[in-house]
C-alpha cells in the first residue's frame, strides 16, 4: 500500500510545472539550466580528481569554479521561483562525475575533448533560450543577463579545451559526438523530469 501511495505522490510531483506552477516556460529553464550546471560541476570534479596535480590542473579548477557559481546561481533561482528541481538529479550528479572522470582516465586531452562536446552543447542551449527569452516582452532582463554571462564563461571553456590540444585525442569526433548526444538527451530529459 505505501508503495502505491509513493507512487501516486510521485506522479503528482512530475506532473507540476513547478511547486508554484505559475510559468511553465520559466520553470523548465531553470530546471535544465540548474541539471546541467550540476552536471558540468561534476564533469570538472572528476576531472580534478584524476587530472588535478598535472599541469593541466590549475585551467581545470578555473573552469571548475565558474560551473560552481553557475550551478550556486540555478540554485537560488530555483528557491527563488519555487520551480522543482530534476527528479533526476541523483543521475545528473553520477553522470557527471563518471564522464569527467572518465575521459580524464584517457588523458589531458580527451578531458578537454570531454569539455569541447559538452560546452559546445550548452553554448547553442543557452542561445536557443537567450533567442526564446528575447521575442518574449515578459522575461525577466535579469535572467537574460545571467544566461548571456554563462554563455559565455561555457564558450570560453570550450576555447581552452581546443588551445589545450582537444582535437588531438585519438577518436576525438567519436567521442565527441557521442558526449553531444548524451548532452543533448540529458537537456531534453531534464526539461521535463
């Protein structure tokens, strides 16, 4: 029986919009921007892990601590408009923890291939929302400013992974497409869930 009442509670919660359920639209922003942040936070923490005490270190800690501001941000802005969060985010974390650990198991230049897919992901995601945003008079210019700066800090990342030899990792389109697809499926899925 409690089961089946977990069941019911947990199908109500995945059918919100939001604890508010006041924007649709704004909620799934937030919700997949705040995924992927603490995705991308747990990509460079298993970079670190790995890769920490090469030379390489000291550019993936940079980066490393703009995702966690990023992530700090969603954060408040999800307390802020009570939207819920991913009910996936137990699998957001492992995911991307496994997957910068993973890549920089292979080596420096695999992990910054590693940054290259997903940055090059979340670069045209937040473009497609900057231009979502804009044809609506009714979005919020704060909001708009925060993505525009994160889109950017993301581009830059992506630029340090090229300059740190990215393209130079055996199978590299390989491995980079397949990381664009799970990106990709990971922003659609948290969108919703």
């Amino acid at each position: 029986m409690k089961l089946f009442q977990h069941t019911i509670t947990l199908s109500k919660i995945i059918g919100r919009r939001g604890l508010h359920g006041a924007n649709q639209k704004l909620d799934s922003i937030l919700r997949v921007n705040h995924a992927g942040e603490l995705g991308a936070d747990c990509i460079y923490a298993g970079q670190m892990a790995v890769l920490g005490n090469t030379n390489v270190g000291p550019k993936i800690k940079k980066m490393w601590e703009q995702e966690k501001e990023h992530k700090r941000t969603f954060e408040e802005l999800i307390n802020q408009h009570r939207t819920r969060p991913s009910l996936l985010y137990p699998l957001w974390h492992c995911a991307g923890y496994f997957l910068g650990a993973g890549t920089a198991l292979m080596g420096p230049k695999a992990a910054m291939a590693c940054t290259v897919a997903v940055e090059t992901v979340i670069v045209d995601h937040y473009n497609d929302q900057l231009r979502e945003l804009m044809a609506d008079p009714k979005s919020d210019p704060k909001l708009l400013e925060i993505i525009k700066k994160f889109r950017d800090e993301e581009q830059e990342h992506h630029d340090c992974g090229i300059d740190h030899g990215a393209e130079q990792t055996p199978f590299y389109n390989v491995l980079t497409n397949v990381i664009k697809s799970g990106c990709k499926l990971a922003i659609e899925v948290a969108k919703k869930v």
